[in-house]
C-alpha cells in the first residue's frame, strides 16, 4: 500500500550493503528532454567510489537504455537495468533482453511519431525496446499523450504494457520492472546476501520499493509524494549528501 513514506533517519551508506539507483530525479534532476542531462562530476566519482568500496554491488535501474546509462558513466562499465528492466547487464557484463514482438512495437512507433508531426513540443524517444512520449516541454498535452498511447496498446496486444512517469507515459513489453530486475540481480554475486538498498522518485520506482520492502532493506523515496518506500530524501542534493557520508 502506498503511502506519504515514513520520516525515519536513514543511516549512511555500508560497504556491506547492495545499491540501486534509479537515474533521473534521484541521482540527477530532469531536463527538457533526456539527450539534454549530465551528470555532474562530483556525482559519477561518487557513485563510481561506492561501487569500488562496496566490491561492485552498485547497479544503475533507469527507464533509460543500456547505452544511454553508459553515455553518463563514461570509462566504467555499472552493472544495469535498462528501459525499466527489459535489458540487464549483470555484474560480470552479460547483457539479457526481454523477447517481444517487435512489429507491434514498431506500428506504434509509426502512429506516435505520427502525433509528434502534428505537436511539435513532445518528444518521442524509441530506446529500441521501449517508446516514450514525453509532454514535459508540454505540460498541457498530457492527456492527449496518456490517451494516445493507451488507445494503441488495445492494438498491439497484451504482450505489452503502459508505464508512466514523470510528464511521461511509455509503451513497455510486458512482464519486467524495476523490482523483478532487483531479484534478479539479489541473486547473483556480489549483490547476493547483502542489504538491498533502493533509491528512485518516481511512480516506476514503486517496483523497487516493494520488492525492497519484502526483502527487509531500506526503500529510499526520493521527493514529495504518495509512496510504498520506508526512508524519503527530499531532493536530488540530499541524495549526494548522503552519499557523502563516510562509509561504515
């Protein structure tokens, strides 16, 4: 059950403990479109530093693809979730993708790309297994975006599934999400036997908040908002500070 998130004191970062960070609104805030974002360099040595303390157990969950999450950690190779969990990339560097149907996904593709010809402002972004349409240059068109996608999913079938987001709404295979992609990982060397420590800020991170909740670790709601996480950090800012904090 969601709910406002309990105002408890979250302690500072273990070695011994197994990290996973959704990207944007939690490691860094949101820009016009995705292409746009940087990750500021204090932030990477940060998260680059926990990984080699915590003997690699620090993996990246983003809506964004594999290759996109490696364009904003250049020189190191995280283990990763891309497009909400439909491809992974293991600790040892094995990539798994979801299978689909792919015609499907591209018929989509064809009717929103469509709708963006017609309304300049929104952005639609093809990860290669997913599509997004982003209306935050647009706040107004949400409902036709939300109605848009939804009336296509009725045609492409139930193999697929809408995830939505933060002035975003996608069109995802169905079957994976942040909290299947949290077992997975949990189950394999080095996360395995540790802590499970999730931190995210949005409705897609409320996955990884369950599966984190069930496992017994520290859900960490980043921002306002209803939420199934038991820790909250109020913005972007206090998740470095926390990672600031030394080591136990």
């Amino acid at each position: 059950m969601r709910r406002s998130g309990a105002r408890r004191l979250l302690p500072p970062p273990r070695r011994d403990w197994a990290y996973f960070f959704d990207i944007d609104g939690t490691l860094v805030d949101f820009a016009d479109s995705p292409a746009s974002v940087r990750l500021p360099h204090d932030l990477r040595q940060l998260i680059e530093g926990l990984y080699r303390s915590s003997g690699g157990a620090v993996a990246l969950i983003s809506g964004r693809s594999i290759m996109d999450i490696d364009g904003l950690f250049p020189g190191i190779q995280l283990p990763a979730a891309g497009q909400h969990g439909i491809e992974r990339r293991d600790a040892a560097g094995r990539i798994t993708r979801h299978a689909f149907p792919t015609q499907q996904l591209d018929w989509a593709r064809d009717r929103l790309a469509e709708a963006v010809a017609r309304q300049p402002r929104l952005l639609l972004e093809h990860k290669g297994l997913s599509l997004a349409l982003h209306y935050r240059r647009a706040p107004r068109l949400a409902g036709f975006a939300h109605r848009l996608t939804r009336s296509l999913l009725t045609r492409v079938g139930t193999q697929f599934c809408i995830q939505t987001g933060k002035r975003v709404v996608e069109m995802k295979p169905a079957g994976k999400d942040k909290g299947v992609v949290v077992l997975e990982f949990m189950h394999e060397a080095p996360f395995q036997g540790r802590t499970a420590v999730f931190v995210g800020d949005d409705a897609t991170d409320e996955y990884g908040f369950a599966t984190v909740n069930r496992l017994r670790g520290y859900s960490i709601k980043v921002g306002p908002g209803p939420t199934a996480a038991r820790w909250r950090l109020r913005d972007v800012k206090a998740v470095q500070r926390w990672l600031e904090r030394d080591l136990e």
